[in-house]
C-alpha cells in the first residue's frame, strides 16, 4: 500500500509530482511559490526544486480558500495560516465559515423581504410602516454602512421616509424590504444599474422573477464556497500542523 501523503511529508517531490497531486500546472506551481502563497521549496545539489507534500497540501488549501474567498483574499490569507499558532488559525478558518453563513442569512432574508413585497399591496398603510428604523438602525441590520444607504437613494434604489423637522430618515417595512434584496444583490456582484432596474420592477411579474433567480443564483454560489471551505480543511489542518513540527536534525 502507497504510503499517505499525509505522513510522507518529508519524502522529496519534483514539481511534476506537485503538480499532478495538486491539479495546477508546473508552471502554476512555481508561479505560486514566487508569490510566496506556498513554502520556497528546497534544493537539491543540482539546483532542482525538492517539494514535499506538505507543497501538495498549501496548493490545495490555496484552491479551497479561493474558491471561498477569492484569489486575492487566499493569497493573503494561506500565508498567514502557514505561520499562525493552531488556535490563531482555527479562529481565522472560523471567521470565514461565520462570514459565509452571514451571507447565507442575508440572501434568506432577501428571499423573505422579496416574498413579503408581493403580498404587500394587501395590506394597511399602517401595517407598512409600523417598524420604521432610522437609518443607523437599517445600516446595522444589513451591515453596511450609513453612507452607503444615502449613496442608494441618491442611485434611485432606495426611498426613505422622512421626519420633515429634522430630516432625518426613517424607513417604513417597505423601505426595509427593499433594502434587504438590494444588499443581497450588491454583495453578489450586481451592478448599480442591474439592482435599479430590478428595484424599479419589483412589484411587476418579471421583476420578481427576476429577483428571485438571482437570488436562488446567491445562495448556490455561497453554497458552492462553503463546501470548497469544507475540502480545504483537512488540507488546511496539515499545513498548520506541519509548520508547528521543529525542524529535522
């Protein structure tokens, strides 16, 4: 039986068995150890690189945490991983797990709001704005800042109520709603002009349509991040280990 990789760390690889272990390309492999994402590899006499799995396990940790986080975010954070203490790294691989899952309960609570601004047109003036926030409260809720629900209304996503003697805004359960689907579709990548359209249709059959396949499209791709996360954790674990092994006599 082929001895695991696992516990063959310290056996030499060429870049062509890093390369085919991991599933990146030769080049690939080099290019992301120049950039510092995986341990500079040994040499031998001749000048030839001597990777060991432990290489095989940054690489695909490193396709997990992009395909979770994104490349440049991966690139940050594998490194870090590498030379972080065991609990240090478990509190980092767990703040993205909890990040995913936010996202995931603001795409839910998008579909909820969606829901809710088609049944609404049923209901009372009064039962629309019961629940109003001020916009430090709405901005706390969807995690963004104030700035950022002005910037919304001056783009034509979003239209506060307002108290005239202050002109403070407050925002009615319509008002919240809509917030809601816009902050879910922005944090997906939408553009301004794509979410205004959307916004402007909403209570139109295809506007809804609409909304709700983009919003089925966000949770799958946050579920297809989470599980990449997931395979990366045993890959993740090895190099954290490894790094905290002392060195060979």
């Amino acid at each position: 039986m082929d001895e695991p990789l696992v516990l063959a760390h310290r056996r030499p690889l060429r870049t062509a068995d890093v390369a085919r272990e991991s599933g990146y390309s030769p080049q690939q492999v080099r290019d992301l150890e120049r950039l510092g994402v995986i341990p500079a590899a040994a040499r031998s006499g001749n000048g030839y690189r001597c990777y060991t799995s432990v290489h095989v396990h940054a690489l695909r940790a490193y396709r997990g945490l992009a395909a979770a986080a994104g490349p440049v975010a991966a690139r940050r954070m594998l490194p870090e991983l590498r030379t972080a203490t065991i609990t240090e790294a478990a509190s980092a691989v767990s703040a993205l797990h909890a990040r995913l899952a936010r996202e995931r309960d603001e795409a839910l609570r998008a579909q909820e709001a969606l829901q809710a601004v088609q049944a609404e047109a049923g209901t009372s003036a009064s039962e629309r704005t019961g629940d109003a926030m001020t916009i430090t409260e709405l901005a706390g809720a969807l995690g963004v800042r104030p700035s950022t629900l002005r910037f919304w209304e001056q783009e034509g996503l979003l239209m506060p109520e307002r108290v005239t003697s202050l002109r403070a805004r407050r925002y009615g359960l319509p008002a919240i709603r809509t917030a809601r689907i816009v902050a879910a579709l922005r944090s997906a990548g939408y553009g301004i002009p794509s979410v205004r359209d959307i916004v402007g249709s909403l209570h139109g059959l295809a506007g809804s349509e609409e909304a709700r396949r983009l919003l089925r499209q966000r949770l799958d791709r946050i579920a297809t991040r989470s599980v990449a996360l997931l395979r990366a954790g045993s890959d993740l674990a090895a190099v954290v280990v490894a790094e905290q092994e002392p060195p060979v006599a």
